[in-house]
C-alpha cells in the first residue's frame, strides 16, 4: 500500500512560496526563514517516514541535506 504524501507537499510548496514571499521583503528575515527550515524538516522528515519507495526516500534525504544547508545560510540573514 502507497503512502500518500500529497498533504506533504503541498505545505512544502506552501513553504517554499512563504519563503520567496520573505526575501522579496527587504527587511530583516532570518528568524521567520529559520523557523520556515523548521517547518520544511518536519514535511521531509514525514515524507522519509512515509516513504514507501526508495525513490521517495532518497528524494526526502536530499531534501533534508539542502534544508541543513538553507539553515546554515539563513543564520548569516539579519
């Protein structure tokens, strides 16, 4: 039985529209962005847990690794 994650990534792509909609702002971001890479762990945290296809999996942990990566940027963010 397939897991759906169609909820997953559809608040990911909610996320990821926040986060555009951040740096369009032109002011002080960061801790809205870090608490958005919250937010983007959980979902790709959930899709590696649903994940019943290793295909999916592997596409959750590069998620997570690009997130890791958004996160280390988004501290150097006032």
């Amino acid at each position: 039985m397939k897991a759906d994650v169609t909820e997953e990534i559809d608040r990911l792509k909610a996320h990821v529209a926040a986060a555009r909609a951040l740096l369009q702002e032109g002011e002080p971001v960061g801790r809205r962005l870090d608490f958005l890479a919250q937010e983007f762990n959980r979902e790709a945290n959930t899709l590696a847990s649903k994940a019943n296809h290793a295909g999916l999996t592997r596409v959750a942990l590069e998620l997570k690794a690009v997130i890791d990566q958004m996160r280390e940027q988004v501290q150097n963010v006032q």
